[in-house]
C-alpha cells in the first residue's frame, strides 16, 4: 500500500518509505551473519542470495533516492 501512495505524495514520503525498508532489511541481514556466527547456518535460505539482497536492495533504493 505503501508504494501506491509513493506515486500521489512528494519526496519525502518515497524517503520515509525506503527507509522502512532498509531498516528492517539491514536488521534481517545482521539476524542472518549472527546465525552463520552463532549457530553455523549455512544453509542456502540463510547465507546464500538473500543475505546478498537484504544488503544490497537498500544500498541500491538509497542510491536510486538520491540520484533521482
């Protein structure tokens, strides 16, 4: 819902919203090095492509942000 309501509202909002994300994907990610750490899992669902995303996805929003 978030996104349709990026198209109607100025740039701040869009911010307010790629920040959200970033936070909680960032946190996803540290959750993920800490299992690989702690517990060892090296399972494909935690340390293969979607650690990769949960840091790149809100460097590459930011970027997008901000170039715009």
């Amino acid at each position: 819902m978030g996104g349709v309501l990026c198209a109607g509202f100025e740039r701040h909002f869009w911010l307010a919203r790629f920040l959200g994300a970033a936070v909680f994907l960032v946190g996803a990610a540290v959750g993920h090095v800490r299992e690989i750490l702690v517990n060892r899992n090296l399972s494909p669902g935690n340390a293969g492509a979607i650690l990769w995303t949960d840091l790149v996805i809100p460097g590459v929003a930011l970027l997008l942000y901000f170039t715009y």
